[in-house]
C-alpha cells in the first residue's frame, strides 16, 4: 500500500524536465513493480532503472553496489536469484513488462547500466518489450556506452560523470592527477580523463565514476550523433558547463533535486533538460498546490 496519498493520473505532465529516480517518491519500495506502475500512471516523462548483473547473469535492478541481509552486505554481482528474490530485489525483464504495458508514448525508460560487458543483453531486453523508441540508455561507464553505440546505435546515451568545470581553481590539477588510472577504493572506481578507451580492470560489482573537465572528441561526437549527452551532479551545474553542452549538442542531465526551489532553479537553465528526483510528488505538490 501507498503511504503516501497518489497522484491524480496524468497529474505530472506538467513537469517536462522532473525524472523518478528509481521509482522513488510514490509511496512504494523503489525499484518495484508497484513504483514503476506508480511513476508512469502519474504522468512523469521520465522514470529510471540501475541495473546490475548477478551471479548468473541475470540484469536485475539495484542502485547500490550491495545489499543489506540481515546479517551481512554481499555485493550483487556475488549473489543468486534465491537471494535476491528473497530480498525483493526485481529482475530488469520483470520492471520492463510493468512498463510496457504502462507507459505511453511520451514516456521514456532510463536504464542506468552499473556493470560492463552485458551491453547485448541489456539492448536484447528492451527489444523483447518493444520499448526501443522508448529507452535512453545512462550510464558511467565510458566503455560501456561505446559498446552500446557500437551495436545499437539508434538508442540516445547519457554519460553520468564527475564535471569539474565549476572549480574556480584545481580541476586541472585534478585531471592532471587521474589522468589515465583506474584508482578502486573499496566498492568505488575513480577513472581519469584518459581512461575513457583504456580496457577496464574492474567491469562487474562496482560504481565508477570518471572525473574531469571534458571528454575526448571523439566521445563528444559519440554522444551528441546519440541524440544523448552527459549527466551531472547538481554542483556541476555552471555557466560554462551550460555552454560547453550547447556549444557540443549535447543535452545536460542533472541528479538531484528533492524540493521545489532546486528543481526551478535547474528548470531555468534552458542546457539543464531533465532533472533527478528521489521525490518528484513532493517536487510537483509544492510547485502546484493543486495537484491532487
């Protein structure tokens, strides 16, 4: 049950640019069935899945790298359909049949693709439920989206990274450190700038992230023939990475803003063209008292 009153259906189409970061902000466990029937019912032009790969293969949806038991935190990659049924995490193919047979055709499925070397599978998923024309594929993993463009180049790509162009001073210093490492630090990878083509040490059961100003050429021109472009984190957020997106046909993705003021603000910034949120109700309520 929803604990949480829902939303008129439809009520949320007034909100362009506002994303449900894993199904969040309904009143239902994220990532659910519920959620996701939850999220597209309420009108929400954008709805987002994390998904990763389990001990046999299968692409199930997850955010966090692992998974609190009880008793212990095993990472995703390292467990079977028996634990991760039990602990009601769903199946990606489970969530796309919920969508398929919700959504409309204003609607796009974000599928943000945590682990490497699963591309096929991903793109073979999304094909079994006809949901081409309705799927962006996300993800920070530069490798993994160059495979995607590689084997199905039609599907928009929006690389998630750590943009320094805000820094007044450091970023190059930054750039300069990274440079072309591959740094782990428990469940985490910090990429350089120039480790976007390098082939990756650490591929599944991971979160990676590659820190810098700017992404080579030919990546930029990867993204913007997409009809894609990057995601940041809302302190990216600057005049020059604005410019920087226009200036490369890139569109610009922002996580995430969980109240009213921050989701005008980034609505303002004509570069910024869809916006995060683990609380999009919240978002549209205040925004719009009137929304049931």
């Amino acid at each position: 049950m929803a604990t949480i009153p829902p939303v008129e259906p439809g009520g949320l189409r007034g909100f362009p640019k506002l994303l449900s970061h894993r199904g969040r902000g309904f009143g239902y466990g994220e990532a659910t069935p519920e959620a996701v029937r939850a999220a597209l019912q309420s009108g929400i032009n954008y709805l987002e899945f994390d998904a990763r790969v389990a001990a046999d293969g299968v692409i199930y949806v997850h955010h966090g790298t692992r998974i609190f038991t009880g008793r212990y935190m095993p990472n995703v990659s390292a467990m079977s359909e028996a634990e991760l049924t039990s602990g009601h995490v769903a199946k990606l193919a489970d969530l796309l049949a919920v969508a398929a047979a919700t959504l409309d055709n204003s609607q796009k499925i974000c599928i943000d693709i945590k682990d490497f070397g699963f591309e096929d599978q991903h793109v073979a998923l999304v094909e079994q439920f006809g949901l081409q024309a309705q799927t962006i594929f996300v993800s920070w993993i530069p490798q993994a989206l160059a495979r995607l463009h590689a084997i199905a180049p039609s599907y928009p790509l929006i690389f998630s990274h750590l943009n320094v162009r805000f820094l007044s001073f450091g970023a190059e210093l930054v750039e300069a450190v990274l440079a072309e490492r591959e740094i782990r630090v428990l469940d985490y990878v910090l990429l350089g700038p120039r480790a976007i083509d390098h082939p990756l040490r650490h591929r599944v059961g991971f979160q990676h992230a590659i820190v810098g100003r700017s992404l080579p050429d030919h990546y930029i021109r990867l993204l913007s023939a997409s009809g894609g472009g990057i995601c940041v984190p809302t302190y990216s957020v600057c005049d020059e990475l604005d410019s920087w997106c226009t200036r490369h046909s890139l569109q610009q993705w922002v996580f995430t803003a969980n109240h009213a003021a921050t989701y005008k603000k980034l609505c303002k910034r004509a570069a910024v063209q869809v916006i995060f949120s683990d609380d999009p109700l919240r978002i549209a309520r205040e925004s719009a008292p009137d929304i049931a």
